[in-house]
C-alpha cells in the first residue's frame, strides 16, 4: 500500500559560480544514498551525483517551482540563492564556499554566513555529519524549516541582509598576535604567564599544538579543565568553527605537519613556487584565521602572546589577513637549555600518565642552534625584539613592561603589581600547552636557574658551547 505521506522533495543547490563545489554535491548525493527521499542537486561545474537527480543549471522558472515543492533546502552561501530560498518560505541549510579548497576566490562567504547564522536566517554546516544531521531533522519534521514566505514589500528584507552585509564587509580590529619565538626550555612559559596577568592580554599558550593536545587529547587547559569542558575553550570553539566537532581535524592536522617544519622556510618565505603547496597554505591560514580572531572576540584582548616559538608557524600566523605579529626573541643559556632537556618532566596535564621529551646534549644543541637561527629570520618580517631569559629573571617588571610597549598595551605601574620584586603572583589561565609550570598559581619565585653548572659536566659544558659558540657569544654567554 502506498505511504499516505508525500516523498520528502530535497534540493541542493550550488549557485552559478565557475568554482566547483564538490563537498555540498557528494555529501548531498551521499545523503541521497542512503534515506528515501527525492532529492535534486543543481551541480554547476561539479561532477554530477550518482544517487541524486542532477541538473548543471536551474533556468529561473524551474528554480522556483522546485523551491515552491521543496521540504528543505541545502545552498552554497551566496546572499542572492539564500534570500530565493528565504523569500521561497524556508531556512536554508547552508555550507559556505572555503577559499583554501579551491571552492571560491576569497572568504567572503564564510564570513556572511557566520554573520547569517548568528542572526538567525540561515543553519549553517560545516560538515557531512552535520549537514546529514539537520536534513534529517527537516524531513522528519518540516514545519521546523518553514518560515513565513518573503513579503510583497521587500523592505524589511533589503535592510535585513543590508545589516548582515554591513556585518562582513565593515573594516574589523586586527588581531595582535605577541609571538615568543626560539626554542624549548628558556623560560616562554613563564613569559607568557606574565604577560597575560595584563587587563586586555590573553595568554594562549603553545597555539600551534592545540590541534593535538587540545582538540585530540583533550588535555588539561592551564585553568584545570579538560579542554573541551573549559568554558573559555568551548566558546572559542563555537565562534570559530561553530564547534571542535566540526573541524575537519585529520585535514587540518595533515596541514601542520606538511607545512609548519623547519624545512618549510623558503617556501613560506616565497610565493607561487607551487600551485599545490599555495593553496595548502591558504587552507591551513582560513583554519588559524577563525581561530585567532574568535579567541580575541571571547577573551575580549587586544594582545594574544602565542608561545608556540617555532618560527615557521610564527610565519604562517603573519600571512592570515588582519593579524598583527609582533615577535618577541626569547632565549636563555644554551647550557642551561641543553642541561633541562636532559631531564626528565613529568606532563601534569594528562593525568601524569606521560613525560615530556628528552634530548641528549648533541641533538639539544644542534636545536637550540636551529630554532634560534630561524627565530633570527624573523627580524626582516615585521616588529621583532630580541629578550633573554637571565634578564627577565633580574629585572621582571622592566622587561615586562618594555614588552607590553611593543605590543601596544599601556602598563602604569599598578598594572604590573603582581610583579613584586623577585616574585610574581600568577593568576588561573587557559594555556592550552607548554611547560608543567602553567598548571601551577599563586606567588612564584623568580629566580635564575642555574643547575646546569652543577647538573652538566665539565665535558657537556665544553661540548655545549662548542656546538653553539657563534650564537652563544652573540647573545652575551661566555665560555667560563
């Protein structure tokens, strides 16, 4: 016997764009696969589906009498197919075009339908999942999706997406980023920390590893939350990508680890030396892009201080489009270095079920050269300052507070208080990695640490200094 209720009529559509949008056509089709429903995808330059009904263009009449029949509507997010839908007496569903995959020439789309989204004339997807998720929910019950159709006076309708409009194109703060450049074990953490104790400062952490400890491991952020049940961290998930679950976390991991190596500098540094390696780039920037200004918009600061160090990512971070990096040159003793990564640390964030990785003296000292080197690189990119550990140690207020004039940010003396002579009062933070230390609050002293000199022999000592000489004494470190 036949079903009393009609066949759910599903329409996809991709726009008139030349880009194809293959993602919306084969997680559309994939949909179709799988569910009994009619469903039609206009493809335009994209293959067309195998399960779904195909059709490269939609002439006007033919448009408007499937969107008359539809249950719902999946769309590219170009303002003119969304307000036809809108205007046909439904919510679009909707996936923006992504610059970084060859989809569309710019970010413009994203950022309209975020706006979209947060006014609540579009659901907007960012995943098959998702999108699978919400055209489930709409067939099941489509009155959730129906909404008045578009009024005979356009009025409100024009000032509506003229706010929306307003919203993507009107010029938006930058984003300062205080990048602390170098290598391991010369005291960023505790940089950061004291920077971060500033009003209209937010200490991050070691950003470029949050895809791994944070959104992979859900490790503990600085604060003592897991990652993703910190408040702070779940916002910033949400403005960013609509959700961590929505990252396409093995693309985005397969990006840093093509891209962000020591050996990736002259290519960063150049540009068009391979179609395929530009528009990874791009990919990996439209990711960090959205990470860093959503992170400014929930934190409210102004300055960002990334630990991160490694030069590479402090490189990629200066060629996302409104954000200002200003890089700060941390380093210490090279022997004091090398003597700490031969000890063992235990990770606190993960339950103290791991320790963090140790490097004997030769390939200690072969890093420190190379890290620093590249940190050197930075210098001719934009605002740089070279900082070492021995004098924030000795003069933590001044160095401080130099600091903070580089990046912008007024500091009178009653700002830097929890500066009290040789201690600093540290507050709760939401580090998403770095040294154990930036699970730990309350007053710290600061003192230097100089077990090296007893803790390395006489042979590592000479070796030490052997290997970094020319960086070493140019920084200031003697041989004796």
């Amino acid at each position: 016997m036949a079903s009393p209720f009609p066949t759910p009529l599903v329409l996809a559509l991709v726009g008139t764009d030349h880009h194809p949008f293959e993602r919306l056509v084969g997680w559309a089709d994939a949909w179709a696969g799988a569910r009994d429903a009619r469903v039609v995808v206009q493809h335009g330059s994209a293959r067309p589906p195998a399960h779904a009904e195909g059709v490269r263009v939609l002439p006007p009449a033919e448009l408007d009498e499937l969107l008359a029949q539809a249950t719902v509507v999946v769309c590219h997010g170009g303002p003119g197919t969304i307000a036809a839908v809108r205007a046909a007496g439904l919510v679009p569903i909707v996936i923006a075009r992504d610059p970084g995959r060859g989809e569309h020439v710019d970010d413009h789309q994203q950022r309209f339908v975020a706006a979209a989204a947060r006014a609540g004339e579009v659901r907007a997807v960012s995943s098959e999942d998702a999108l699978a998720a919400e055209l489930d929910r709409a067939v099941a019950a489509p009155d959730s999706v129906r909404i008045e159709p578009g009024a005979r006076d356009v009025t409100a309708t024009v000032e509506r997406f003229g706010r929306l409009v307003d919203d993507v194109v009107a010029p938006r703060p930058g984003v300062r980023v205080l990048f602390v450049a170098g290598w391991g074990r010369s005291g960023s953490t505790l940089l950061d920390r004291m920077l971060g104790q500033v009003p209209g400062v937010f200490s991050a952490g070691e950003l470029r590893d949050i895809w791994q400890r944070g959104v992979l491991e859900d490790r503990l952020c600085g604060c003592g939350e897991p990652f993703h049940s910190c408040p702070v961290w779940r916002k910033v998930g949400e403005a960013a990508f609509g959700g961590w679950d929505a990252v396409d976390l093995p693309a985005v991991q397969r990006l840093r680890w093509r891209l962000d190596r020591p050996w990736s500098v002259p290519q960063l540094l150049a540009s068009r030396l391979s179609p395929a390696w530009d528009r990874d780039v791009a990919a990996y920037r439209a990711t960090l892009g959205p990470l860093y200004r959503a992170i400014a918009e929930v934190t409210g600061a102004r300055v960002i201080v990334d630990s991160s160090k490694i030069a590479t990512f402090g490189m990629l971070l200066r060629g996302i489009p409104g954000v200002d990096v200003r890089t700060v040159h941390l380093v210490r003793d090279p022997r004091g270095v090398v003597h700490s990564w031969r000890k063992s640390v235990r990770r606190d964030d993960g339950g103290g079920r791991d320790a963090m990785i140790r490097y004997g003296v030769l390939p200690a000292a072969a890093r420190y050269v190379a890290y620093n080197a590249l940190a050197h690189g930075m210098r001719p990119l934009g605002p740089y300052r070279f900082v070492r550990y021995e004098d924030l140690i000795a003069a933590p207020r001044d160095t401080v507070a130099r600091l903070l004039a580089f990046a912008g940010v007024p500091s009178p003396g009653e700002t830097l208080a929890y500066i009290d002579g040789d201690e600093v009062a540290l507050e709760p933070n939401h580090t998403v990695d770095g040294n154990p230390m930036r699970m730990s609050n309350g007053p710290v002293a600061l003192r230097r640490d100089d077990a090296w000199r007893t803790g390395l022999s006489r042979t590592d000592r000479r070796l030490t200094m052997a290997l970094t000489a020319p960086l070493a004494l140019t920084y200031g470190y003697g041989l004796r």
